[in-house]
C-alpha cells in the first residue's frame, strides 16, 4: 500500500511497547505499522522517538474567571502553545455564566472555538448548581452529544456544590454514563484560614499556599471517594498535589471504590516558596491546590512511579501577571484572596515531566505516554486517540529525547506573559507535532491552519 505519509525509522512508543518501525498514515488516519513502508511523502525521523501526540485533558480557555477578570488566552493562542508544545487535543471547560444554561455556555464556546484551534478540542462541561434543568435535561442532552465528563467544586462560593448536590450530579452521571471529575479542598476550612489571616494583615500571595494546607485537600477527597462510594460511580480526582490526598485514593482503591486520579506539572517541580517571592512577585504562583513543599514534590514522583496516577494533564489556566484583568486585579495587593487562581503550563507539560520522568529514568516511554495520552482518551472516551495503532487518528509528536532546553517565555506561544518555569532546564523536546497526519508545529514553529476540530466523546466510567 502507498501511503498519504510515512514516518520512517522512529522508534514508536505506545502505551503497552516501543519499537523501531514506520508509521504509514493515509486519510489522516495510521494505516500500517512496519518495515520499509512507502508513500508520497515521507518524514525521516531517525534518532527521534514517535509518541501519541499528547492529550491534555485539563486546561481552561477563555473561561469566565469574575468581573474584569480574563484569561490569557483564547482559542487560537491556547491550542497554538499547546501543538507547540507536542499536544493534538485538549480537553477545556465550558463554565456557564451567571444567568445561562449549561447547554447556551456550550454553543457559546463551540462557536468560540470553531475555525480558530490549531488542535482537535473537546469539551468537558463545570457543574455549579444542581437545579432540575441542569441535570435533568442540559446534562442527558450534552451527553448524548458527546461531552461525556463534568467537573465539580468542593471550594469556590458560587460554584461550589454541597455534598448532596454532588451526589445528585454523580447520580446522573451513572445513569447517562459520564464521569465526574472533582475539585477536592474543603471551602469552609479555607475561609476559616482565610478570614483569620486578613484579620492578621497576613495578605500576601504567600498566604493562598498557607491558607489551602494539606488537611483541607486530603479531607474533602476523603470525601469525594466516599460520595463517589455512596452514589457507586467512578471518580476522577483533579489536580492531586500531595501523598496525604494520595493516600486517601490508595485506601478508597482499596476498599474497591473506583478512583481516577490526576496530577500536573506544578506539583513535581514548584513549592509554596514561590508564591513567597518578593512583593506581588508570588502572585504567578498563585493557583489551586497551591504548590507544596519537596516533600510532598516526592511524594507525587512516587506515586508516578508506582503507576499510582492516571493521567498527567497541565490545568493550563493561564492569567497576565501585569494586568488589572490578570493577577493584578483590583484588590489582589489587599489580599491574596482576589488573586485569579491558576497558571500557564500547556506548553510545557509534556517537557517538564519528559524531563523529570524519563530522562531522570523515573518512568518508561511507556509510561509517558500512558500518563500524557493514553489514559485520558481511555478515561474520557476519545476512541480514536491516544495510541500509535492502526486505525488511530495520526496524532502523532515526534521527540528528540537529547535535546536540552531553558524554559523561557520567550520561546513559548501562549497568551500569558510570563512562565511560571522562566529558567527550568529540560533534557528532551518535542519538535515535530502531526494532527490527523498534517503536521502543525516544526521545530517549535506552529504551521498550517487551523484544523482543529470539536471530538465528540464515546460514554465514560470505565473502572480504573
Ligand atoms: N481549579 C482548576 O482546576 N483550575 C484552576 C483553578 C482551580 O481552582
Ligand atoms: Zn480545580
Ligand atoms: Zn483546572
């Protein structure tokens, strides 16, 4: 067979094997495996190691974040840095506004997104309030059009749910074959912590790290687990950030409740220190669950190593630092807490754990590429991506696993003004990125148009 493209010589990783092989791709689509495969055109990839272009399955686009407030980046800028950054698909938000429903936020942000991503998209939806049209009739209708995972806030006023609207949510879930995802940090203890601390003066971004502690995160997902337990569905806990919260998923395991568990970047390579940093500095740290201490770093890396999480995704929340619609919004000098929670990171997660991951020899390409891509389109039902198989879509980064790079803003394409990791050293970088066999970033330049799609999703809640 002549095919479309061939990728000749790479070694191929997928979840379960690496092998040298060629990777033929017609239609967009991997049609063969193999030595001495032909076709039109043709990619010598020698030296360089074929993985499932990555998958993140938290990031936040464009997503109403509060009066005056904006994200960095809109649809064009967030899927530019991620392609860039060695992702095919990303898997953002849709958050209704105050006043709308579920299903107008969603072909708001269709519309948003249409003709404007440089990687395919799929949406997860945020629930904040249990009332009966949301789950009786927005939720079953956007599941059956595919957008099969929703999150939920334990922390947040206005969004947060109690845990009897949580067990409603988990419920519909059940019955529609999605899967909730959970914020777990405990609102009330943190506004305890909080109220204490303006009453102190102790109102520098410091003071979000030191009023989210450990306890109040390895409580509330004690309690996910259990509700999750109650309503007998799967879970996903997001964005894990240490080993006590870590722990609380191993004993739910245990006992047999079905537990997904994600972490990012922040939690093996940043600490509360950060948002320490001189004057307003530490505000570009500032983000939810905050960073901890190396212990709590260690204790993530092992339980990467352990195969103790799913899937490793970015929660890419990108704000300005200097900017009244970023981290600088009105009050945020008065208190830490009007300063807009989340950081850039779509472009370098996949580098940074390369980096920590498998150049340090912690996890196998296999495990990269399970953690990256994999195991978000298995857990979230996106059937034809994630693995290097036939039949896939040809989503595909090529990587150069000795190159070493400096992580700078000025080398990376997202909407944000600074990174969080200005001056992170990294050994292996991404250099080439094919979405359904086209490519669209060449040694760190994006190229192409913007062909990104919206993935309708297969029903989820598998067991872990
Ligand atoms: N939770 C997220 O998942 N992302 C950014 C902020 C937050 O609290
Ligand atoms: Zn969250
Ligand atoms: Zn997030």
């Amino acid at each position: 067979m002549f095919h479309d493209l061939v990728v000749q010589n790479a070694q191929v990783v997928t979840s379960g094997a690496v092998s040298s092989c060629d990777i033929g791709i017609s239609q967009g689509q991997i049609t063969a495996l193999g030595i001495g495969l032909t076709g039109a055109e043709v990619i010598d990839a020698r030296g360089l190691i074929a993985m499932p272009g990555g998958i993140d399955s938290h990031v936040h686009i464009s997503q109403p974040s509060g009066p005056g407030i904006e994200m960095a980046d809109d649809f064009a800028s967030a899927t530019r840095a991620a392609a860039c950054g060695g992702n095919t698909t990303v898997m953002p938000f849709c958050l209704p506004e105050d006043g709308k429903t579920l299903r107008e936020a969603v072909a708001a942000y269709l519309a948003k997104a249409d003709g404007k991503c440089m990687t395919d998209v799929s949406f997860h939806l945020i629930v904040k309030s249990a009332d009966p049209v949301t789950l009786g009739q927005d939720l079953p209708a956007l599941i059956a059009k595919g957008m099969t995972s929703f999150k939920v806030f334990m922390t947040y006023e206005g969004m947060r749910l109690t845990d009897a609207e949580i067990l409603q949510v988990m419920d519909v879930a059940r019955e529609q074959g999605a899967l909730t995802m959970v914020h777990a940090e405990n609102e009330d203890a943190i506004e305890f912590l909080r109220e204490k601390a303006e009453r102190d003066g102790r109102i520098q971004p410091v003071h979000h790290a030191r009023t989210r502690p450990v306890p109040v995160e390895r409580e509330a997902t004690h309690r996910a687990a259990m509700l999750a337990e109650v309503a007998d569905v799967p879970v996903m806990i997001v964005h894990v950030s240490n080993g006590a919260a870590l722990d609380e998923i191993r004993r739910a395991r245990a006992r047999g409740v079905r537990v997904f568990a994600e972490t990012c970047p922040q939690y093996i390579t940043l600490t509360a220190d950060d948002l320490d940093r001189a004057g307003f500095e530490g505000a570009k740290w500032v983000c939810s669950p905050p960073p901890r201490d190396t212990d709590e770093q260690a204790a993530i890396l092992a339980g990467l190593e352990q195969g103790a999480f799913d899937v490793f995704s970015s929660d890419h929340c990108p704000f300005r630092f200097a900017d009244p619609a970023g981290k600088d919004a009105p009050g945020a000098r008065a208190s830490f807490r009007n300063i807009p929670n989340g950081i850039p990171g779509v472009e370098t997660r996949l580098p940074i754990l390369f980096s920590e991951g498998v150049s340090k020899g912690r996890i196998s390409l296999e495990a990269f590429a399970a953690l990256t891509a994999t195991n978000h389109a298995r857990i979230y039902g996106l059937e034809r991506k994630g693995a290097i198989a036939v039949g896939k879509d040809a989503d595909i980064v090529l990587w150069d696993p000795a190159q070493t790079r400096t992580i700078t803003q000025d080398i990376l394409h997202h909407g944000s003004d600074y990174t969080p990791w200005e001056g992170f050293e990294v050994t292996g970088w991404p250099v080439r990125t094919i979405l359904r066999g086209q490519t669209v970033m060449l040694g760190g330049v994006p190229v192409g148009t913007a062909m990104g799609q919206h993935v309708a999703r297969a029903k989820t809640g598998a067991r872990p």
